[in-house]
C-alpha cells in the first residue's frame, strides 16, 4: 500500500514485480543477519543526493523520496552527523520552494516539475496516455500525500515552521474534502479512500488546527469502511487491507488525540491508546485480522498474498495503534526484515530483490517499532536460537524511536512540539 495511488518511486514499471503474482517458493533465507548500519547509511545518503535513473518516472513524488531518505537517516541516527547543516537547510528551502500560494490552491507540490510539451500529445498507447493525463494532474498543483511529507521532513529537518502559509493549507484542505467524508489526493482526481484522510488527519494534527475538516464525516466514512472480516477496506465495501488499516487506525487515534486539552502526552513512546471512535469489539477483530497477517515470519497485506516487508509497518503500526504490539512474533519478523537485506545497503521487498526505498525506509521503521518494544527481551529469552535474536535485536536498537501515528522519530516529533504551531496552540 502506497500513500499516492500506488506509485511510489520503487522502480520504473517494467521492473516490478506484481504482488499477486510472486512464487511461494522462496530461495532459502539467512535469518541470522544483523542490521548493517553503515551500509544503510551509505544507501539513503546516495539516493538523498543522486537518485538511481528508475525513479525518474516518480520525479513528480519526489517530496516523499527526500521524506524516505530524511526519516530513513533520523531513524538511523546519521541526518546531522552525515548531512551538514548547509545541505539540510538547502533541502528545507527547496521543500518551502514547493508550498503553493492561495490563489493556485495550497498545499505542497511533490516537485518543480511540469508537463512537457509533448506529454499532451496523443499516444499510440492508450495505457501510456492515460498515465501521462494522471501525471499532468499531480504536477504542478498541491498534493495531500506531498503535503504530508512535506511537513513530516520539516519537522526532521527541526523547521520553526514559520514560513508555512497556513490559510493555504487550510483552504486546501477543505477543497480536497468530499460531500461523504473522503479526500481527493488533489484537485482532478478521484481516488477518494482512507490513504488521503490519514493524510488530511496527519496535517490537521501538525498544524493543530482541525477547523477546516469535517472530522466527522471523514470518520464516518473510515468507520463505514470496516469489511466483513474486521479490518478496513480503502473505502466502504472494498477488500480489508492492511495499509488501509493502518491509515485508518492511524487517523482515528490522530483525531481522538486532538480532543486532548494538553497535546505532549502524545509523545509517549508506549502508544497504547486507540479511538473512542471504535468499539472495543471493532478493535479486538481489527487486531485478530492483523494479526493473522503474519504467517511463520513477516506480513502480508491481504489474505492468501505473499509476505512483504513493508507490511511489517503498515500491519505491525496498526496493532501498535490499537494497542497490541507484544502480541506480535517480533523475533521472527525482526529476522524476516533483517535477511531482505541488500548487499549495498537498503531492503528489498522480499529477500533476493532489489532494494527501493519505499520498502527499504518501511522496513526500518518496523524494525524501530521491535527495538523499543520492551517487552520483546523476555520474549526472546523463551525462544529457540535466542543468542542470535538476542544479537540481532541489540543491532537493531541503534535506530531511534519510532512515533507510529505520524511515521517519523520522536525526535522529530519532539522538534514538533517545540515549533511555533505547537507553542501557539499551548498559549
């Protein structure tokens, strides 16, 4: 599950390799590998400062890219030491360089590009045409995905946030919002599911301001999402799926936090709340279904599919959300992700592929999640190999805490509440 319709930067199309169709004979796997730190380091600076030529089709989101490698690196603890304080200001101006004034709409571009003069032309292939057309929409006009990212980046980057043009961001908000709750990722386009109301909740809680939504209605329409089976679809009606369930679970607890008169209690690390918005059995099944997603090692998205390390976040966050993170086999899947390990650095869907960043910064941030779960020590006493897992789990806690809600580190949270949108709020 992506946050902008499915296009994530991982690799140009020909390249990918449907979820649906990988074989379930994986070649054998070391599950005995420790996170290597350095290598990781030496990925995310290299695609930080030069992208690999695939990504060059994804270029209008390449706000959440730079979002991958800035979180990938605070994660990792190496942003200020490897990146000096010239080439971050550098990057937190080119990020202000995409935020659109009011009268082009608001929000955040995913970058400066813009359609070229041929990419209006007719196409023999109606399948290339359609792509350009969905292209042209994106460019050029604010994006809640990008928006998202946008200020996620700033607040690792431990903006003030002054220049941000906040009456923009609320009227583009409020334009993006539909008559049944939903959110449009931008003006043109319909993909109206539960991605683009985490989004709007995620900008909602960093701005603290929530007066341009309809809360509730968005919550209505999360909650009419809620499949037969417990978990949620991407919209009512659709196929329960564990990114879906994730940015619902995620918008939820966002929404319900809000309603709290002194905001720094969020930043606890032991997340344990979930939203009154759900019912104690609506939450029970959510997590049954999650749980059930991870079979022998890793996750997967959706009932009958392959594993793939980007569900250990997008699984493994929502029973955080709702409370059940030591529930999980977080050994197993500890050494699940470590063994996607690629050789250069960075971690692949599934062991053996090519690394891409989309799942090699989810698979990190899972990992950040196992760390600093503190009841994963006693649990790894109790298993089998446990002198591996207790190395492995020792290697893993040099990332820094995860904040699961917003996807960023607590210390980017914490450069969050020191801003001046939380100061204000507090006065």
């Amino acid at each position: 599950m992506e946050l902008d319709a499915g296009r994530d930067g991982r690799r140009s199309e020909e390249e990918e390799v449907e979820d649906d169709d990988d074989d379930d004979d994986i070649a054998a796997i070391d599950d005995t590998r420790e996170l290597e730190h350095k290598k990781h380091i030496g990925f995310w600076l290299r695609h930080l400062r030069m992208l690999p030529r695939p990504y060059q089709s994804a270029d209008q989101q390449r706000m959440s890219i730079v979002f991958f490698c800035l979180s990938a690196l605070d994660l990792l603890g190496a942003l200020e030491e490897k990146v000096p304080q010239e080439e971050r200001q550098e990057i937190a101006d080119w990020i202000y360089a995409q935020q659109l004034p009011l009268e082009r709409g608001g929000g955040f571009m995913g970058s400066p590009a813009v359609p070229s003069s041929s990419s209006s032309s007719s196409s023999s292939s109606s399948s290339s045409s359609s792509s350009s057309s969905t292209s042209d929409l994106i460019r050029g006009r604010g994006h809640l995905a990008m928006t998202y990212t946008a200020l996620v980046c700033l607040a690792i980057l431990n903006d003030d946030f002054s220049k941000l043009d906040r009456d923009a961001l609320y009227a583009h908000l409020s334009a993006l919002q539909e008559p049944d709750g939903s959110f449009a990722p931008c003006v043109g386009q319909r993909e109206l599911d539960a991605r683009f109301i985490y989004c709007a909740f995620a900008i909602a809680f960093m701005l603290q301001d929530w007066s341009s939504i309809d809360v509730e209605k968005a919550t209505s329409f999360l909650l009419r999402s809620i499949s037969y089976d417990g978990a949620f679809g991407q919209a009512p009606l659709q196929e329960s799926h564990g990114g879906s369930t994730y940015c619902a679970t995620a918008a939820l607890s966002l929404a319900s936090s809000s309603s709290q008169p002194h905001f720094s209690s969020f930043s606890s690390s032991a997340v344990s709340q979930t939203s009154h918005a759900m019912t104690p059995r609506q939450q029970e099944e959510a997590k049954r279904w999650l749980l059930a997603r991870q079979e022998g090692t890793g996750f997967n998205g959706r009932t009958g599919k392959a594993q793939d390390v980007c569900y250990s976040f997008w699984c493994g966050a929502a029973i955080r959300n709702l409370g059940a993170h030591d529930v999980i086999n977080a050994e197993a899947d500890v050494a699940w992700l470590l063994s996607a390990q690629s050789p250069v650095g960075g971690i692949s869907k599934t062991p053996g592929d090519h690394p891409d960043a989309m799942h090699s910064y989810l698979a990190l941030a899972a990992l950040s999640l196992h760390a600093h779960d503190t009841t994963i020590d006693e649990r790894i006493r109790g298993c089998a190999n446990n002198e591996v897992r207790r190395r492995q789990l020792e290697s893993i806690r040099v990332l820094k805490p995860l904040e699961p809600r917003l996807n960023m580190s607590m210390d980017a949270f914490h450069n969050l509440e020191r801003s001046c949108l939380w100061r204000e709020r507090k006065k």
